[in-house]
C-alpha cells in the first residue's frame, strides 16, 4: 500500500504524519485489498472551534472510497475519517464475492 499524506496550506507535522501512517496500517491489515491512499490535511477557519479536515482517499478494485471529517483537532479528524472508511470497507467487502 502506497501513502501519500498532503499538507494544504498547513506546515508539515512529522508526529502527524506518523500517527497516520499507524492508523492506515492497522486498517491495511484487516483489508489487503488496498492499493493506494491520498490524504489530505486542510485547515478551515470555522465560528464553531472545527475547521482541521482531514479527507482520504482509497483505491482498490472498482471505485474509488472517500470519506472525509472535520473536527476540533487532526488526531480526532484521522480517527473518524478512518472509522468511516472502516465501515464502507465492510459493507464492500460483503457484497464483493471471491471467485475460484
């Protein structure tokens, strides 16, 4: 699996990059599947104390996922972004049937 983490006009963090890389490989281990993941770390001003986002994008066989989450830290947008990715990995890996 290929990672590509982006910082949009946000400076770089190694701690977060490194949180992100572990989170992704937890979720690598549970689906193999996985090719390739693009994310995206944005920052947004918002009246409501969010605004870090933090979008990813996974390709594997058939389309592609996407799920995205904005939240009052990024460690907490990664969590929830992943966790939403989880759960569309589940309902795919359930209607997709191996064939022998």
């Amino acid at each position: 699996m290929k990672v590509a983490i982006q910082f949009v006009n946000i400076p770089t963090s190694e701690a977060l990059e490194t949180y992100t890389q572990g989170k992704l490989k937890n979720l690598e281990k549970k689906y193999e599947d996985i090719i390739n993941v693009t994310v995206f770390f944005k920052r947004e001003n918002s009246p409501k104390k969010l605004g870090r986002i933090c979008e990813m994008e996974l390709s594997l066989a058939g389309p592609r996922i996407f799920a995205s989450s904005n939240e009052k830290n990024y460690e907490l947008a990664v969590k929830h972004t992943i966790s939403d990715l989880e759960k569309q990995l589940k309902k795919r890996k359930g209607v997709l049937k191996p064939y022998m």
